[in-house]
C-alpha cells in the first residue's frame, strides 16, 4: 500500500461548494458520495473532495489510512515534519501544497473505474511548481513516492507516484499546483470544449490555428491544464 494510506482524493477548499460542484459536473464529474459537510465527485479517474472555506485555498492532497499512528511512525522515522496526532489527523506541508491523512471508513475506500472523461481525458498528474526540482524529488520520497519518469532533464522535471496519485515536479516560480489531462484535441474538441465551459475555458493555438492546450479556471481557483496527447 502507499505510504500515506490506502485511498486518496484531491482536496478543494471553496467559499461556495455548490458552484463548485456544479463546475466540475460540466467536466464530467458525478457525485460520488457526498453528505452535508464534503460534496465528493469523481470523473472515474481521480476523485475531489470539494471543502467549505472562507476563501479558495491551494489545491490539496487527502489520504485515508487504517492506522494514523502507523504512518505517524513512518514519516517521523523518514524525518519528516508533520502536525497533528494519530486521534485527530496528521498533515504535511511542502512542494507548494498539503498533505492530510485521515482515518479510513469503508465509504473513502472507492475504486476508479478508468474510464476517460468525456471533456478532459485522461488524467496525466497534478503539476507541484518548485524551485528545485532535485532537492523536492529527494523529500518526497520520504512520503512513500517512487521516481517514475526522470528523462531529459531532470533539474527542470521529475514525476513520482504511489499507486495512488501521480505527482509531476516542474521547475517554475513556487505557485498553485495545478491538474494535468491529456486528450484528442481537435477542432471539435475545442467547439465542445467551449460549448460546454464558455469562458472558463481558454483554448491555444498553433501558427496554423489548430488546438493544442486549453486551460480551464475553475469557480474556486483551481486550474485545470489540457494538452494534446502528442504533445505527450
């Protein structure tokens, strides 16, 4: 199992988890299980979490574990600095976002379909910005992480997993993380595309005017980049 636990989502803060909801049900995203305090979707490839907050926050990580103390022990072993305690939750702060783990119920325990969605496609990784790509890869592997794509250069790019989530380290201004897709993209994507976002969804081109990116702002600042999958 990973490290941080068995299950996992993507964690959004927003002031109006509604509008939020609503947001991500035009991607593709359905209900997965949500009750009066957490709106969960899933596009049967990731899962979100949408949390009431005062004001939109950095996009998160949530993990549920069968046994708190247990990956208290690692991470304190792993040196890893943490807050929390194994009765309440634990939470890990670095390379520009959150950690938080939390106690496993049978209703976190879902299984992802795998199924493309039908706006954004298939979903590559959430991009961490940080300075130093090599100094970050190298503590992130305390959290259980494995190196699974270092070609080219590995100053500017690094991407990891855990079996659960897939994490792709850039070289960039510290800043937001950000979620990565790739599709199909066409001239009838983007028409669907607009038709479906309007103007959350800002569609790039070519010298020739073909699409190749489109970058999508969600109600509550998360951003959502898709490139061509032969940009891949």
């Amino acid at each position: 199992m990973a490290l941080l636990g068995h299950a996992a989502s993507y964690i959004v803060s927003s002031p109006n988890p509604h509008t939020s909801a609503e947001a991500w049900g035009l991607l593709g995203f359905e209900d997965n299980g949500s009750d009066a305090s957490i709106i969960r979707m899933t596009d049967g490839q990731v899962f979100v979490a949408i949390v009431p907050a005062e004001n939109s926050t950095t996009l998160g990580l949530g993990y549920f574990a069968p046994s708190l103390q247990s990956v208290r022990d690692k991470l304190v072993a792993a040196q890893v600095a943490l807050e929390g305690t194994p009765t309440t939750d634990l939470t890990v702060r670095g390379c520009s976002t959150t950690w938080w783990v939390h106690t496993a119920t049978p209703e976190r325990m879902q299984q992802r379909s795998g199924e493309g969605s039908p706006i954004l496609g298939y979903f590559d990784a959430m991009v961490l910005p940080v300075s130093d790509v090599t100094a970050a890869s190298e503590w992130i592997q305390r959290l259980g992480y494995i190196l699974i794509d270092i070609g080219g250069d590995i100053s500017k790019r690094i991407d990891c997993t855990d079996g659960l989530v897939t994490l792709s380290l850039r070289k960039q201004d510290e800043g937001v993380p950000f979620l990565h897709y790739t599709a199909d993209i066409d001239d009838e994507w983007a028409s669907a595309a607009l038709e479906a976002l309007d103007t959350r969804v800002t569609i790039y081109r070519d010298a020739d005017g073909s699409p190749y990116m489109a970058r999508i702002a969600m109600p509550d600042d998360v951003m959502i980049i898709v490139t061509s999958d032969e940009l891949s």
